[in-house]
C-alpha cells in the first residue's frame, strides 16, 4: 500500500489541506512530480467523507489536460486532434463541475464551471453564423456549389441522386466516390457533362467534380496521385473560377498532417478566383483548417453547425457532431449563403453553398 494514502487521525484544529498543491491548478501550469501529486490527493481523500464529489472533482481535472493542450493545437499534430474535440471536452468539464456546486467543494466546482464557460466562448466558429454571409452581392449573379461525402458503402445512393435533381446545383464536389458511386453518376452524366473523377488506390476514397458549366478550355482537371483532391477550372458566365474538392484523412495518429504537406503546392496553386469544399475531417477552429487556409491563400466560409455524426447514434444527436465539412473561398468569389441539406444516407450532411463573382473593377480612362 502506498504510504501517502495511509489513514491519518484527524484533528479538529488542523489547517485545511489545499485543492491544489504547489500552484497545481486545473490547467497544470507548473510541472511538478506526479508522486507528490499522488500523495497530495490521497491526503485529501483520506480526510474526506465526500469520496464520490472527490471523484468527479480528479475526473473533470482529468478532463482539463486535454482541453488545454487544445489550445496549443500548433505545436503538435496530437493536440489538434484534442482540438477537434474542445467543445465537447469542456462541455463535459462543465457537466462534472455541476455536481460539486451542492457540495463543500462549491468553490472548486464553481472555478472548472467557469473555465469551461470560457473554452468555449474563445473558440471561434463554434455556431452557425447568419446565412447572408454577403447581403450586399444580392445584385450579381448567384452560383450553387453541393458539397456531399457520399460514403463509399452508402445503402440509399438514389437520395443523393435526388438531392442533385431537386438542387441543380451548378458544380458538385464529392468524397467517398467509390466504384458505385462512378457507376451510379453516370446516369447523370447527360446533366453534368463536365466532370473529374480522382480515383484512391484503395478504389474506396476518391474525390470528383460534376459541373453543368464547361471547364476552361486551355486548363485541364488535375488530379492528386493519392485521389485526395481535385481541381477544374470552371466558366461562370466568362469569368473562370478554381473549383476544388479536398478529402483529408482523420488528424493524428493518422497521416492528415502528412497529407496536408503532400498538397502544399496544389493548395498554392490555386487561382486567384478559387473555390474549394470538401470533407477535410478537421473542424473550423483547428490548426488543420488554418493551415490550408494559409497555404492556399483563402478565407473559411461561415460555419454550418455539425455535418459529421458517428453512423450508428440517432439523428437526433446531430447537434453532438462535428463541422468538418468545410468550404473555402478566395479572389472575387464571395460565398452569400451556406446551409446543411437532407441527409443522403451518408453519415456526413450535404452543405449547399451560394456564392457570386464580383466583377472587375471598370478601370476609367484618363
């Protein structure tokens, strides 16, 4: 038996035992020897007849560590992958905080409350924002984009299908465009006669682009090796516009930062009009999501709300997803609306995205 956690008289005129030893706080600010941490903590509990709030208190500090180091999502690819889950992560802090507040360890309660209120209020992008991202491009013309990981297995390929014929979107990016998928969008071939289909080497992942606009007839589609992204340069109405869709592996301990380095020059190669959505496995407030926007120069659009839900929980826990379905935009394109669709039997949500093409200033002749 350890013997920090032997059993101790007590004494009525004993000075308190703190919470926290040696400036140890909930966000570990200091390293210090986890023995003496150890010993610390059995002290407490062996004065303590609340074994059940103490409990709760070690977890929700448990919990705190990897909410932190969210925070520090640039130093390592591991801490992004705690990014992605910060909301959850201080939603849960929170909810283990709320016990201790009808307890004597109201005060400790009461600090982890506020510091989770707190990681979420700092963390951008975490609501939906208005849809009318750009109210004032109201008299351009406006271009639809449809945005959809299909997954590779789906059961119910016709919704999509239908999704397609009742949107009429005027350029589709797809993930996940299995054998069966290429198979099943040659019925609609006649409807999207421009197409770009970057195929995985597993046949499973691939990526494409369906578009009733012609592509720019001296740019041909291009197509990364590993079918991660593709690229078309598309005519809206005479002004051409890069036309990306991007499929990103999930973060660390898998290879997404790997990928993200592979595509550097695609992502750099863009146009100076571009437009680029997919399923990048990242949410809007990671280093992932900021990176690709600074390799490609562009700006995130407005968030959605959750896309992704794990298949097997119900619809109606939707709003536990994450939103990492995302679209950017860059040059003279500016997105004006950008909503979830129906679901297509896939366990991502289509995001239809609206956007227009800001003319070119008229240049006055001196």
């Amino acid at each position: 038996m350890l013997e920090p956690c032997r059993k101790r008289r007590s004494s009525d005129n004993q000075k308190p035992i703190p919470l926290f030893p040696y400036s140890l706080t909930p966000l570990f600010p200091y390293p210090i020897h986890f023995l003496a941490v150890i010993r610390h903590y059995c002290r407490l509990m062996s004065k303590s007849r609340l074994n059940l709030p103490f409990l709760i208190l070690v977890a929700a500090t448990l919990v705190s560590i990897p909410l932190v180091l969210s925070f520090l999502n640039s130093l390592h690819p591991a801490f992004d992958t705690f990014s992605h889950l910060r909301i959850h992560l201080a939603v849960l802090m929170g909810l283990l905080a709320l016990p201790l507040l009808f307890t004597k360890l109201r005060r400790e309660g009461a600090v982890i409350l506020l510091l989770a209120v707190f990681a979420i209020a700092v963390t951008p992008h975490v609501f939906p924002a208005s849809e009318d991202a750009h109210a004032g491009e109201a008299a351009q013309p406006h271009y639809r984009l449809l945005q959809m990981n299909l997954r590779f297995d789906n059961g119910s390929p016709e919704q999509a299908l239908s999704l397609i014929a009742h949107i009429r979107p005027d350029v589709v990016t797809l993930e996940e465009v299995s054998s069966m998928w290429r198979e099943k969008f040659g019925h609609i071939a006649s409807a999207y006669p421009y197409s770009i289909f970057c195929p995985h080497p597993g046949a499973v992942f691939g990526v494409a682009i369906l578009s009733r606009r012609p592509f720019i007839a001296d740019s041909a589609p291009a197509c990364d090796p590993k079918g991660m992204m593709a690229v078309a340069s598309v005519d809206f109405g005479g002004r051409p516009v890069d036309v990306a869709a991007l499929h990103l592996h999930w973060p660390w301990p898998f290879q997404q930062s790997e990928q993200i380095e592979a595509l550097s020059e695609q992502f750099r190669g863009l146009s100076e009009n571009a437009i680029l959505s997919g399923d990048l496995n990242a949410t809007p407030w990671s280093a992932t999501t900021k990176r690709i926007a600074e390799l490609a120069a562009m700006t995130p659009a407005p968030p959605t709300g959750p896309t992704w839900l794990y298949r097997r929980l119900p619809a109606s826990l939707r709003f536990a997803g994450l939103p990492i379905d995302q679209t950017f935009a860059k040059g003279r394109v500016a997105i004006s609306k950008i909503t979830r669709q129906q679901p297509i039997g896939s366990d991502h949500l289509p995001v239809l995205v609206e956007f227009s093409i800001i003319p070119q200033p008229e240049t006055v002749a001196s």
